[in-house]
C-alpha cells in the first residue's frame, strides 16, 4: 500500500526544489503562498502525478483543480479516484 501524501511530496520537492525535502514539506502548507510554486510548476505536478498515479487528466474538472491548493487538497481529489492507497 502506497502513502498517496508520500507521492505527492517525492514529485513536488522534485519539481520545485526550493519546496523543501519530501518529509519537511507540511501536508497543509499553500502551494503557491507558502511554497512558491508557479502556475506552470503546478501543471507539471498534476500532469506528473496523474501519469504516476494512473489518473486520466479528465478525472478533475476546473473546481478540482482550483481546490488543489496543497499537499492535502491534492490528496483528497486523487484519494477519490485511488481507493487502494492511503493518504
């Protein structure tokens, strides 16, 4: 069973290295805010992870999108169309 937060985290800290280190980055921390991802960096970590993940991009329509404002609001989206991992 694989830790969906653990996911996201690896991605993230590998797209935007000043986010910090997978295990440092706060599950709640705002994205943009607080760990200054760009709009272009964000597209890279959905498209990432919905190629990792095995999620079609057309799961999450605008409002999805507009809620993944953290590591936590990612999770909740994807946890919908992932039942066998742990958040």
């Amino acid at each position: 069973m694989t830790n969906l937060y653990s996911t996201i985290t690896i991605v993230l800290a590998r797209l935007v290295p000043n986010a910090g280190a997978p295990d440092q980055i706060d599950a709640d921390a705002q994205l943009a805010q607080e760990l200054g991802v760009t709009s272009m960096q964000m597209v890279l970590l959905i498209t990432t992870l919905c190629r990792t993940l095995g999620v079609s991009m057309t799961a999450f329509d605008e409002d999805d999108l507009a809620a993944m404002i953290s590591v936590r609001a990612i999770a909740a989206r994807f946890q919908t169309h992932l039942p066998e991992m742990v958040a």
